[in-house]
C-alpha cells in the first residue's frame, strides 16, 4: 500500500525537477546569446574592428535588436523576473536610437557598460560554477540555489538604466 502512494510521488518529483534543471538550462543558453550579442555589438560600437561607419552601425543595430529579442525570450523562461528583464531589454533597445548623435567618447562609455550588462545577465543565470548538460541542466543531485542570481540581476538593472553614460 505504501508503494502505491509513494512511486507515483517520487515521479512526480523526478519529472519536476529534471523539467525545472532543464528550464535552467534554456535560461543560462539565453543568457550567452544575450551576452554575445551585446558584446558584439560593443565591439562595433567601440570599432573595435572595424571602424564606426554605416556598416559597423548596422552590425551594432542588428546585434541589439537581438539581444532585445534573446532578453525578451529569457524573460518568458524566468516569468518571476519577467518584468525587471523586459525594463532591462527596452534599455538595451533604446541604446541604439542614440548612435546618431554620440561621440567618441560616449560610443566608449556604451560599449563599456553593453560589455558589463553582458557579463551581468550572464552571471546572474549561471549556477555557481556547476557544469550543465545542453538541454538538460545541472546534474539531477544539484541542491544549489536556482537561477537568478538576485544581486547579478540588480546590478544589470542598474548598468541599463545609465547605459549610454
């Protein structure tokens, strides 16, 4: 009788948390791509390797318009913090309606803080070093804290808010 009452339980628990492993998983790939596109982004920004013209202004353009849309999608996975990403996204997003009228220097400062944001989101969603299977998460015994990391995210709130200095 006790079996009967206990293995649909430890079942059930079993698919929730490969499921929830899985779900941090998405969000920590999320949070490289968002990465790797603003980092791309600063490195067209800052001409890095090409020098600022129509062309490196369009890479950098089309580069935060998908890290806006990758935010947007990691905003969907992590539902909690939905709406301190979405804030986080538009600031992104508005980032580029200033490359028309910025300097050297300010082209600088928001390659600077897109690099910083970048790196932020990133840690926010990584778990404390622990090794992920693609598509499966961290191993099934991992009792750390779930993703985000709160003060990681709060600290990208703030990057974004003074993005373009």
């Amino acid at each position: 009788m006790i079996l009967i009452i206990c293995v649909p339980i430890v079942v059930y628990w079993i698919e929730q948390r490969i499921a929830e492993h899985a779900r941090w998983d998405n969000e920590l790939h999320y949070a490289q791509l968002f990465n790797i596109n603003v980092d791309l982004a600063a490195d067209s920004i800052n001409g890095t390797f090409y020098p600022w013209n129509n062309e490196s202004q369009a890479i950098a353009q089309n580069a935060i318009s998908q890290a806006y849309a990758t935010l947007s999608y990691l905003g969907f996975l992590d539902s909690s913090h939905i709406n301190q990403l979405f804030i986080i996204a538009e600031k992104v997003y508005e980032s580029s309606s200033a490359f028309n009228q910025i300097t050297q220097s300010q082209r600088v400062t928001l390659s600077t803080n897109l690099r910083a944001l970048g790196e932020k989101i990133l840690l926010a969603y990584f778990l404390n070093n622990t090794i992920t299977t693609n598509g499966a998460g961290p191993p099934f015994w991992y009792t750390g804290p779930s993703p985000p990391d709160e003060q990681d995210l709060q600290a990208a709130s703030v990057i974004a808010s003074n993005l373009t200095g």
